[in-house]
C-alpha cells in the first residue's frame, strides 16, 4: 500500500501505537500514584521474583539475541537487578509521608508519572528489569523502549514483570514496552507532552536527544574508564579483581576498566600478575593486528561488542592459551589518536605505564578527555593520599577502590547504590551524578510551616494520603444495573409509584413538546 | 440564551474585524452567526433551527478538535454527545484524516457494481473482530439504510414479513428503518405500518414472547442499550432471554450496534460484552471515525442466501464507498486496540466515581446513574430535567444532549480516548451545572 501511495508519507504505524502507549501509561500512573507503602512492596516483590524466576533463560536469550555477551554472567546481572534491587530497597519507603517536626516540614512522595526508558542491547534484560524496579517502588508508569537489537527478549522482560506486578495488584498498562522500536517512534515518545521522565541509558546520540527533547531526562554519558595501579597496591589482588572485572560479561558493562594505568615500579610484577590470571599481554605485530581487528577505521567496530578474548585474538591470526579471559594491549601515551585509550566494550584492556603516581593522575585524565567524563574511575591502592589526589583530580563521580570497577562503580560489590545507569553528572552532560536509584523518580511535595513558630505543626503521624485499590485497577466496567457495579444512590425502583408518575408525566409534556 | 444575545454577540465578531467576510471559509462565507441562523431557517430547515435556539443552544459548529468543538462565537465546549458516537475517536482524529488525506491520492468512492479494494479490506477486518458466526458483511451509506438492509435480509432469510423492535426504540429513519421506531416520524410521513412492524415495551420479556409466539416474525432488533431512550439498561438476563425468544420461535436477531459498537462499552462490541451471538449485526456513525459516511452489516453465511441469489439485490451506489471503508478500517484498528480497551476502562471508572460523587450532594434531583462502560444516562428528579441540566453543561462549556424520547434522562457520552484531565475538568463543569440546573428547575435561577 505504501508503495502505491507513495506521494504522502504515511506515519510508521508504530508511532501512533505508541502515542496510545503514553495514554495508557498515562491513566495508570495517576491510579498508582494513590497506592499505598504496603501494596506497592507486594507489587515490587512480586516483580522481582517474577525477574528471578527467568533470569538464565532471559540471559541466555540475550546472548542468542544480541550475540553479546556471557550468558551466566547476564544472570548474575538479572538476578541483581531484580530481587538484587529489591532486597536493596524493601526497607526504603519512597510513598509514605516524611515527617519533620522539628523543621517544621513533612515531605509528601509524589511520583513523576509516565516514564520512558530506553534500554542498551548491551545490558538488555538487567536495564530493563533494573528500570521497571525503579518505576514500581515510586509508583511510576514506565514505558520500556529496548534497543533493537534486543527487542525481543526485552519484550519478554517487560511482560514477565508486568504480568506478575498486575496480577499482584498494580494498575492495567503501569508496565509497558515497545515491541518493534524504531527511529521515529522513539522520537515520537521522547517528545510527547505526556511524558513525565526519561530515562535514557545507550549511546551519546540517544542520550542527547533525550536532552533536547524538551522533556525532563535522566540520561547518562558514556564511559571510558581508567584504572590505577600505584606502587603501594596489592598486586596480585589488583590483577585478579581487574582481569575478572574485565572478563565479566565480556567488558559489556560501561564500568568495564577501559585503560589499565601502572605505576613502572609495580609495571613487571602486574604485568606477571595478570598472566597468573588469565590475561595474555599483546606485543609487538600482535597489537598492531588486534587494532585493526577492532577498531573500523576512527571508531570502535561494534561487532566486537561483548565478544570474548579468544574470538578477538583468532580474527587477529594470534594464537593465545586457552584459558585466556583478556587481551592486554600496551600502547604509550593517553592520546586522541591512540584508539586503544578509546572505550571498549570488549575485553581488551590497554595498557600504559607511567613514572609515578601523579603522572598516572595525569594519564587517567587524559583518558577521560577522550570520552567518559563524569563516569568512573578505578584505583588499587593503599595510600589515601594517592586515592584523594586522584579523586579530586579526575572528572569522574565515582572513583572504586581496590574493587573491580565493572561491579564496583555499580555499586553491586560498593555501597554504592546498585545500578544499571550510571550517572555522569556535570562532567558527563547529565542532571544526575550518582547512580540511579529510585529517589531519582519522585519529587516531594514540601508541606512548609513558618520558621519563627508562630504556628506549630501539627501531629501528622496518623495521616497517610494513599490507600490500598479496592480491587482491579481500572475495575471492569460492569454494567451499573448489575450485581457488584458500584453503587452511592439506587436509581428509583421501576415498581415505584412516583416512577410511573413521571413517566405519565413525560409522555405528556413530550406530546406537546413533539407536536407544539 | 435567546436570540439577541446571539446577534450580540455576532456583532461583538463583526465590530472588531474589519473584513467584510469575517468568517471566510473558502469556498463560502458569512458575516455573523446571526447571518447563518438567518440562513439556515430561510434555506435549510427552520424548524430545527428554532428548536436550538428555543432551547438556549444557539450553536453553530465551527471549528473541530480532539474532542471539542467551537461556536462561531468562540465558545469553546467539550463533546459529550458526539453525535451519537460518531465522533468516538474525537473530531477529526489525526490518524483518521491521515489515512484518508492519504488514500485521497489514490481513491475516490469506487464502483458500487464491482468488487473493490477497500470494501473487501474492511469486510475482512469487521468479520475478524466481530462476534462468531458473522461471515458476510453488506454496506450502506448510513445506519438508516445499514437497518433497511438487515431487515431485508432477515425477511429473505425468512421469508416472513413482521419486525418486532422495542417501543420508543430508534434505528433511523429510511424506508424500512422507520418503522421500527416511534410513530412520531412515521406518521408524519404517512409510513407508520403497525401490522408488519410491531413494538414491545423494553425489558419486557412476556411481551417479546407474546410479539414472537405467533411464529410469523422475521427478526427482532434491538440496540444494545436503547440510545434516544436515555440508555435504559437491558435487566440482567433480558438480552439472552430474547435471544433464546428469537432461536425457539425462529425469529432472527439483529443487534443495532450503531451506539453500543467499538469499545464503548469497554468490549468492541456491545452484544459481544453480553455473551451474545447475534444474527445480524449493524454498524455505522463511528465506523468511520466521523470523517466519512459508511453502515456495514455483519450477517451469517446462512442468512446471507440474497448475496449469492443476487448479488445486485441491494444497490447503493455510496453504500461503502471505498474512502469511507478506509476511514473505518483505521477507526476500527484505534478501536480495537489493547490500550484503547485499558483506556475506556479507566475512563469509565473515573467518570462512574466522579458522577457517584456528584450524586451524593444531590441526592434528590441527580437521582440515577445508568452506566455501562462510557455510555451514561443520567436520571433526573423531573420531567424535563434533562434539558435544564443541557441547557447549564452549555453554559459551562459542554455539549451533551437530553434523551429524545425521555428527557429526564441526559445522555453523557465521554469519548473513548478521552485524556485524563478532560475527564476532570469535564467533572467539575458538569458539578456546577447540575447545581444550576437543580435550582433552576427547583424555581429561580440561580
């Protein structure tokens, strides 16, 4: 049809669908809005669970899907990102009122409504239940906007927790994704007036337009992420947590170590320390060949998005031992033009060595002026000198210490709030600089009583705003005549004497109406 | 509202623009509203023209969006009448026009006498989404003409003559449409012919029994819920009972969808809702999204015999003109989607809970509220009350219209992809106006 009517472009299908998407969402997150603390934990848990229950077979779809990444460590991620998530927040209350009375103030949690996510095919299911998380502990409507690469088994995501959180009471449409995702139907939800938040996690190019869609956006910057190794460090414990981070999920998360940075001291004992644990350190031609295997020219081949190190090495004609997890690259200077000081979303780890410390601050900020700004950094190190300097120095929001950096900075192995969005802050374009966590997703309504005291709070402890849905959200629309429609007044009994007077009446003043 | 406030404010348009055509709509133009009403009584109809303006709704539509409308005058009201559902989807819903400004590039009405494109697109789509057993479906270029043609289908089915509908019922006013409904628009044109079109009182089951006990009816027809009655709900149990009526003493049952259809009740279909398979089945007014005139009936491959005997047996020439097939199949698709059918239900129950609240502070006057997804019909404690709560909801920026054939009742119709704050801001104008309207009625206006 398109073909024979070509003259007038008509509008992707999928774009008014998911205008009706925004509605829907829309109606659910003014009914969720109302939930209560108690309703919304039974929803959240039932969600979570749901995630548990498929996350190996979701994180070996993944794999099949997008062709990225280490299936059992796609579980580990699903299961953080869903009862991981919950047990992180099940005590958190982000919907009761919070009383202040010394202040004088009590802040009431007021959802942002309609949330866009859009999800990386990089971390597609963890994202996405990551992401629904959020949304249901601030009782949120979110609209779940995968990367196409991963469309389907993000779908299946979405439907999982969605299913679970409705049938445990959560409002109809609260959880939806879009099946066939495309350019101009992501234009088309970034931009809808009715859209409240987005949350963009993927490329620069997506996370900027989120910002100039003249919706409120959560986005986050690209990392790059430089790790430093001081002369003081425990250099077999660096090197295992730094091969085994670069090896998880084959350098698929953006807090993968990016740059490894040595301090010469320390440089022949890692470099020994690394091979102990599954590195092979490149050299000579061999460096030369797996550049030009992954970079295309100027940029990153995405194709090697989440391969392993031995895939890597064969198409690079490098014959490496089979227990090898990361390829190590050095390379000289921390320069634009050197693509190994580039992101690599794959596990091939370049390599600088550096006089001291503070020239390895100096490395590691030049690694972040490539690309990466307002991310993360690593450091193994036992000199808090060293550590401060290097915090204060380099333009990242989270510096993790002695700690793989991919499940350190995302705060599964920190304190750091767990996370699958990191924010990069100031630095990195953002208007967050921590990570994600569901605080992010509500305002507070600030009930404000004069500082001076000429009035005094009253006790609010008894008042809570929200309550339990009597029963499904939105009830199916009975007829109003039948048993269990709801009911204030009973409309007049058709038996009742003053019904048939009106009726009389009626038929009366109709005639005239009709023939006057 | 009377007349001079019109001419007013006419005047107040015309003294601020210094055109002399000050509403140029192209290919015509006026000076003034008062100019149109003028017109319209000297060239169109009178009678309805004073009737509107009698009734304080001196309107005149003018402009048209989502799911308001304006006077010429500026005054912008909210659609709750949506003449019938045909404007269900809003006026001039975008994908609607899309897919019409489109198919203009390509399409004109068609040819009644061949096979086409779009008929055959759309026949497909309706008989996919319709309740089992339809199989066949016939066009017409209205819903008058759609109920001529099921009822002429039924007769040829049958071969017996008598249809059997409800009184004060409405299906239109064609040939045979007419005589299914009140003997107001009958006689007027001497059409009225009680032997072959007998009505029943609603509800009433042992007289549907007595009407069908003779064996010699052809098919029963019935809205869903009865529109210009004020929506008076079937009892629970009423519409299967007439239906089993209809199986044992061989009567077809023909379900007048025109109103009850595409997702008003929060099912696309009413009858479907009701756990009814019907015989026949008749769409029109927001088949088409309002963009373009089309009726379809949905028949059984057993009733359908006419369609083989003789293919030409009913010629309509606009009778599913090809734009209009295409207009419905796009309202029939934002119809049936899972978000428009989640959509009515939260709208409905919004509505339901906002007009309950209402009730409670009127308990006497705002005394019933008939409600069967987003078709309303709200009950008042007097004769015309209906009309006095109209007459207010237009002061206060909504249309919606008393029942024809009861006005105590007011039919209140959201549309089915009404936004959320429509919904409240249409709460608290209709709180004010059934307020006024109370006092008004009670004696002195407020």
């Amino acid at each position: 049809m398109t073909a024979l009517l070509a003259d007038i472009p008509l509008e992707p299908a999928g774009v008014p669908r998911g205008r009706a998407m925004v509605e829907r969402a829309q109606w659910a997150s003014l009914a969720f809005a109302t939930y209560d603390i108690e309703t919304v934990r039974r929803i959240a848990q039932a969600a979570a669970e749901a995630g548990e229950r498929v996350a190996a077979e979701l994180g070996i779809a993944a794999v099949e899907e997008t062709g990225f990444g280490v299936a059992e460590h796609k579980k580990l991620k699903n299961v953080a990102c869903s009862v991981g998530i919950w047990n992180t927040y099940r005590d958190h209350d982000y919907v009761s009122p919070v009383l202040h009375p010394d202040r004088g103030i009590v802040e009431v949690p007021r959802p942002a409504g309609v949330v866009i996510a859009l999800t990386p095919s990089t971390n597609p299911v963890a994202t996405v239940f990551f992401k629904i998380m959020l949304a249901l502990l601030t009782r949120n409507a979110i609209i779940i906007c995968p990367h196409p690469f991963a469309k389907r088994v993000c779908t299946e995501a979405a439907h999982a927790m969605a299913e679970a959180a409705v049938a445990a009471g959560a409002p109809d449409g609260c959880i939806q994704v879009v099946e066939e995702p495309s350019i101009p139907l992501v234009n088309a939800l970034m931009t809808d007036a009715r859209v409240d938040v987005i949350v963009a996690t993927g490329g620069t190019a997506m996370v900027r337009a989120a910002y100039r869609s003249g919706n409120p956006a959560i986005g986050v910057g690209p990392g790059n992420v430089p790790v430093m190794v001081d002369a003081t460090a425990d250099i077999a414990a660096a090197a295992h947590r730094i091969v085994a981070s670069k090896a998880f999920d084959n350098s698929i998360l953006c807090t993968n170590e990016s740059v490894l940075i040595v301090e010469e001291k320390a440089a022949a004992g890692l470099e020994a320390a690394l091979r102990r644990e599954g590195a092979y350190v490149l050299a000579g031609e061999e460096i030369d060949a797996v550049k030009g295997v992954m970079f295309d020219g100027t940029s990153f081949d995405t194709a090697w998005v989440g391969k392993s190190a031995k895939q890597i090495a064969e198409a690079a004609g490098i014959k490496v031992p089979a227990n090898t997890r990361i390829l190590v690259a050095p390379f000289p200077l921390v320069v634009p033009e050197e693509m190994l000081a580039h992101e690599k979303l794959c596990p091939v780890l370049g390599m600088v060595v550096v006089p001291s410390a503070a020239r390895g601050i100096d490395a590691a900020r030049a690694v972040l002026r490539i690309s990466g700004a307002g991310h993360s950094a690593a450091i193994h190190s036992e000199d808090a000198v060293t550590i401060m300097a290097f915090a204060s120095a380099v333009p990242v929001l989270r510096v993790a210490v002695n700690v793989g950096n991919s499940l350190g900075s995302a705060g599964i192995e920190t304190h750091l709030a767990p996370t699958m969005t990191i924010g990069t802050g100031f630095f990195g374009r953002s208007s967050v600089g921590e990570n994600l966590e569901p605080k992010h997703l509500i305002n507070m309504t600030r009930i404000a009583y004069p500082s001076h005291g000429s009035s005094a709070m009253p006790d609010f402890s008894a008042l809570q705003p929200w309550h339990e849905p009597a029963g499904a959200v939105p009830p199916y629309p009975i007829a109003s005549n039948m048993e269990g429609a709801p009911s204030l007044v009973r409309a007049d009994d058709p038996q009742d004497e003053l019904r048939d007077e009106i009726r009389r009446m009626v038929v009366e003043e109709l005639r005239e109406i009709l023939r006057g | 509202m009377g007349i001079d406030l019109v001419r007013f404010f006419g005047m107040l348009v015309h003294v601020t623009d210094t055109d002399s055509a000050d509403y140029d709509y192209g290919v015509f133009s006026f000076a003034s509203k008062a100019e149109v009403l003028d017109k319209a009584k000297e060239y169109w109809n009178p009678g309805k023209t004073q009737f509107w303006i009698d009734s304080g709704v001196p309107l005149v539509i003018d402009r048209r969006e989502e799911y308001y409308l304006w006077d010429m005058s500026g005054k912008r009201l909210i659609d709750l009448h949506l003449n019938g559902g045909t404007y269900n989807l809003g006026h001039r819903n975008p994908e609607v026009v899309q897919a019409l400004t489109v198919a203009m590039q390509h399409f004109d009405m068609g040819n009644h006498h061949f096979p086409a494109l779009a008929r055959t697109a759309l026949a497909e789509a309706l008989v996919t989404s319709a309740p089992a057993g339809l199989s066949k479906v016939i066009y017409g270029s209205g819903g008058g003409e759609a109920i001529d043609i099921a009822l002429k289908t039924a007769r040829h089915a049958t071969q017996k003559r008598k249809i059997v509908s409800i009184a004060k019922a409405y299906h239109g006013h064609t040939g045979l449409a007419v005589g299914t409904g009140d003997d107001r628009f009958s006689k007027l044109f001497l059409a009225d012919q009680p032997e072959e079109f007998p009505h029943v009182p609603f509800n009433d089951l042992n007289a549907m029994e007595e009407a069908l006990r003779g064996r010699d009816v052809a098919a029963v027809i019935m809205e869903t819920i009865p529109a210009t009655y004020g929506f008076p709900l079937p009892d629970p149990g009423y519409l299967h009972a007439v239906k089993k009526l209809c199986q044992e003493f061989d009567a077809l049952y023909i379900a007048d969808e025109v109103q009850t259809g595409l997702m008003r009740t929060g099912e696309l279909w009413g009858i479907a809702k009701e756990g009814i398979q019907p015989d026949i089945l008749v769409t029109g007014k927001g088949i088409s999204g309002g963009m373009y005139p089309i009726a379809c009936v949905l028949v059984r491959d057993e009733h359908a015999g006419w369609l083989t005997e003789d293919g030409f047996g009913h010629i309509s020439t606009f009778g599913g003109a090809e734009l209009g097939c295409i207009a419905a199949i796009k309202a029939l698709e934002i119809c049936s989607r899972p978000e428009t059918r989640s959509m009515v239900h939260y709208i409905a129950d919004r509505v339901g809970t906002g007009l309950r609240a209402i009730q409670a502070e009127y308990p006497d006057w705002f005394v019933g509220i008939r409600q069967n997804g987003v078709i309303l019909g709200l009950e008042f404690h007097h004769p015309q009350g209906a009309k006095y709560v109209m007459r207010q909801l237009y002061e206060n920026g909504v249309w919606a219209i008393f029942s024809t054939l009861d006005p105590r009742v007011l039919q209140f119709k959201p549309g089915i992809l009404l936004k959320p704050e429509v919904v409240d801001e249409v709460l608290d104008r209709t709180e004010v106006a059934i307020g006024r309207a109370y006092r008004e009625a009670m004696g002195g206006r407020s």
